[in-house]
C-alpha cells in the first residue's frame, strides 16, 4: 500500500487522532514510499525504521483522549541530517561527522514529537548546509523528483525531494541563506523560513549563527501553517529565541484580501527567467484578483546582498566550524602530535566547499582585512535592513521571485561556485534581515519543471504571510491541489509531469 500523498497532513492527523487510521499504518505507508522511491532520488541518509514504528505502536496503544490532545498525531515527518535527534546518527552531509551519535534532541524536532510527529528518516544535505544543490553533500546528491538528471536545490534539498515524492507530509529543513526557500521553489513544495529567532536553533548544527533558521516544508500552505504552529515559540537553550508563540488557530484561505497592500519587488521579477517572469506576473494578477493593491516597491541594496551573504556567513562558519578538531566529534585521523591530529582530520574530513568557505571567512575576519570586508558587509546588511523598513511602510508583504530559474542539472553549476552562488539572489535578503519568508509553487511550466514565488513580511509577520499565501494557493492554476511528480513516467531524466 502506498500513502495517498495528496492527502494533507490535517486529515492524516484527525484519522489517527479518531483512530480511523493506527499510526502503524501511516508510518508504515511512508517507509514503503520510502523504500519504493530512493533507489532513484537518495532524499535520505538515515531512515529510522524500527524507531519509527515503535513510536507509532506506543501512540496507538496511548488512550483516544490522549492522541487527540496531539496535534500532529501520527505525521511522518522527514528531518534535515543537521538536525540533531538522539538515538539517530547526525552527520550534517560530512565525513567529519561520520559515527557522531548526539546525546540529545534538537528542540524543533522534540516540539513535533511531543505533538505527535513521527520521524522517519534523516535527509540528505549540503555539507554543513553549504550550497544549494546537495551536490555538496559528503554522500552524493539527492535528485530532484520532477526530473532526475536536475538538482532538488539546497541545501534542504532531500528534506524538499521527501516532501514532493510523498514519503513523508511534512520536513524540517534549515535555512541560512535560502536553503528551505530555494529547494521547496526546485520541487514544487512550501517552504517557510520564519522570522529570526521564532523557531530555536537549539540542536542545529550552526553553520552562520546570526542567518540559520529552522523552517518546514510542505505540500499546502495549510500543512506549513500546521507545524509551524507547533515550532514557534521561546527555548530556553536559545537565547536567541523570541518569546513569539501562535496564538489560537492560524487562518484558512481567505477569499478576499482587500485593504492588503503588496510590494512587488519589480528589479528582482526582471532579472528572473522568462517561466519565474511569467508565474511572478500571475500571481500579481490573482493578488488583485482578490482585491488587494499591488504597487512596485524596491530594493536598492539589494545587489549587495550577495556579496554581504557570502562575507558573512563564510565568516561566521569558519569560526563555528572551528569545533570539528577530531578530538570531540565524529573523525578522527591520527597525527604525530595533536596540531597534525586536527590537520590531519580536518584535511580528510571536510569537503572542497565547506574548505572554501572556511578560507573565505578566515582571510575576511583577518587583521588587516576586517574592515575592507566584514565591517562593509554589516554596513551592506544594515542598508538592506534599512530598504526593508522604508518598503513595509508602503506595504504589508512583498511578493518576489524565489529563484531566477527553475532547477538546474546535475553538475551544471559545480565547478563554478560564482555561478551557483547566484542560485541565492533573491533569498539572502531575508536572512541577512531577519524577516520572514514564504516560496510557493506556483504551476508546472511547458518545461515540466515547478516555478515559485516568493512572498516576505515584515518581523513576526509569519501569521500575515501563510494568510496571503494560503489566498494565493487559491488562484494558482490548479489550486491546492498539485500533481504528483512521480506519478507520471518523468523521472527517468527526460523531464517531469505535465499538469
Ligand atoms: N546556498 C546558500 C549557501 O550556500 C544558502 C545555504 C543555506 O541557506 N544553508 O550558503
């Protein structure tokens, strides 16, 4: 039996919750969609079979009044291999961690099992969270559902893949740069990443500790808004956590967004390819078509943007990937003393990129260079900032592409890292803000391939976001429903299914 993936995770939770359904049997389905589909697209590092059905055995012999006090009760739910979760190996995409088992939980993954979640694998990643391809990853890439020969994006990329291909209804990704964002655009699913500092970072491998957010990704706006519900909130071992819970339920679609004023971001729909153009100027229509009023807003800092990310986040990382010495975690390769002991080790252990961006930030934080680099990326960061503030006082959300193109092919991009740097253009914004934001798909293209916009708000703004997401999913060609990327013969490489 294989799931009903397009069943959306509220029907999947009332079911078990009613006891119409035994999460065995919802587990099982997922592990079956599992075994059935990664051969092809490898979306998984580690899948926790028997884990996975001892937990749904114990929820189903938990007394009815209990299970329906749960509100993910049953869910399988696929978490980011950068995300750490006891009893499970974590290896973050590299060799360095290879063997690390973490004695504890992340609090995003711990807040979806206490409400009922399921987990069933862990996915396949960028090295560190470094990239947007997965090709990255110290394990090989993960490929993209709609058409096997192209890139499911990254980082999150396999959380994106297990999302589309059905083996679980909800993941968990991270996102530092884009990378919830930017795989959910490539594979045709939801991906939030919500405001700074709303969902802990507890237990996620740092990469770029002022940029990562944890974010999940999902078929419907709907199926987001759900878990998101459970993520936000405070954490005591976050100490950037804000103090930000959902409170009561978060809205259906709306049929009218009138008084609502949206900021096109008009610079960044011209630099996108002619599909990304063509979604981005339907959503504009289907936005007005609910009654809200679309006006340009810009950006003028945002060419700055990239340039300021990839200062940043490779100058953070290298100071939080100063940890992996082969003393405490995972690799360790032998040396005469123990300063060729972590030569040794961190020479094996980390990938081509990760060393890139570990040499990138090092030369930026040096004496002598700190102010040419660092300091004039805080300085581009603080004007971008300043860009955001002057459009939310026109606006209430900005609507954008996600990515200029939808996904590439396997290696197109690998041997020039510029290249596939620009994959982030229009998400970095977001992270070097703070500020929350939403890609949706919008429809198949003639190529076979999803596009998707992107939609921001302003700080806490998330509840605003999924509401006009959710009106918009309305109107997309298609609507809610999505078709199935595996469910026509596209995944042999030679294009995806056509609506
Ligand atoms: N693609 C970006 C990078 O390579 C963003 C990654 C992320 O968001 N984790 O850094």
């Amino acid at each position: 039996m294989s799931m009903r993936e397009a069943e959306s995770a509220a029907v999947v939770v009332s079911s078990v919750q009613r006891g119409d359904r035994t999460a065995v049997s919802v587990v099982s389905a997922a592990l079956a969609r599992i075994e059935e589909t990664e051969l092809r697209l490898h979306a998984y590092l580690h899948v926790r079979r028997e884990a996975a059905l001892a937990e749904a055995a114990r929820l189903d012999h938990e007394a009815p009044s209990a299970r329906a006090q749960k509100p993910l009760a049953g869910l399988p739910v696929a978490v980011k291999d950068n995300l750490v979760l006891a009893g499970a190996p974590t290896t973050a995409g590299s060799k360095i961690l290879e063997g690390y088992h973490p004695p504890y939980t992340a609090t995003a993954v711990a807040r979806l099992q206490a409400a009922g979640a399921i987990v069933v694998g862990k996915t396949n990643l960028d090295e560190f969270a470094m990239g947007s391809s997965t090709e990255h990853s110290a394990y090989g890439p993960t490929k993209n559902p709609w058409d096997v020969a192209r890139v499911p994006g990254g980082s999150s990329g396999g959380s994106a893949a297990a999302v589309a291909a059905g083996t679980a209804v909800v993941a968990l990704g991270s996102d530092t740069g884009g990378s919830v964002r930017q795989p959910a655009a490539f594979c045709g699913v939801v991906g939030l990443k919500p405001t700074y500092g709303r969902v802990s970072r507890y237990g996620l491998v740092a990469f770029a500790s002022s940029l990562d957010q944890v974010g999940p990704l999902a078929r419907t706006v709907s199926d987001v808004a759900l878990v998101f519900q459970v993520l936000a909130g405070r954490d005591p071992h976050d100490a950037t956590s804000v103090d930000s819970p959902v409170v009561g339920r978060l809205a259906t679609a709306p049929s009218r967004l009138a008084g609502m004023r949206v900021g096109l971001v008009a610079e960044q729909a011209d630099q996108a390819g002619p599909e990304t153009r063509q979604a981005v100027a339907e959503a504009r229509l289907a936005l007005m078509d609910l009654g809200a009023d679309v006006v340009d807003v810009a950006l003028p800092h945002g060419r700055y943007g990239i340039p300021a990310y990839y200062l940043v986040a490779p100058a953070e990382a290298s100071s939080n990937l100063a940890r992996y010495d082969g003393v405490r975690y995972g690799l360790r390769v032998a040396g005469r003393d123990v300063a060729e002991l972590y030569l040794n080790t961190r020479g094996a252990g980390f990938g081509t990129e990760v060393k890139r961006r570990i040499l990138l930030g090092t030369f930026a934080l040096a004496e002598g260079y700190y102010d040419a680099y660092y300091l004039k990326a805080m300085q581009a960061r603080e004007l971008l900032a300043q860009d955001y503030r002057q459009a939310f006082q026109a606006v209430d959300v900005i609507l954008s592409p996600t990515v200029p193109d939808p996904a590439f092919r396997l290696g197109e991009k690998l041997a020039d890292p510029w290249s596939m740097y620009q994959s982030d253009i229009m998400t970095v914004g977001a992270n070097l803000t703070g500020l929350p934001a939403l890609s949706l798909p919008w429809r198949v293209a003639a190529s076979g391939l999803p596009t998707a916009v992107q939609l921001t708000a302003p700080w806490l703004g998330e509840e605003r976001l999924l509401l006009v997401a959710a009106a918009l999913e309305a109107l997309r060609p298609g609507g809610e429903a999505w078709p199935d990327p595996l469910a026509s013969p596209g995944t042999s490489g030679q294009g995806g299914a056509r609506p």
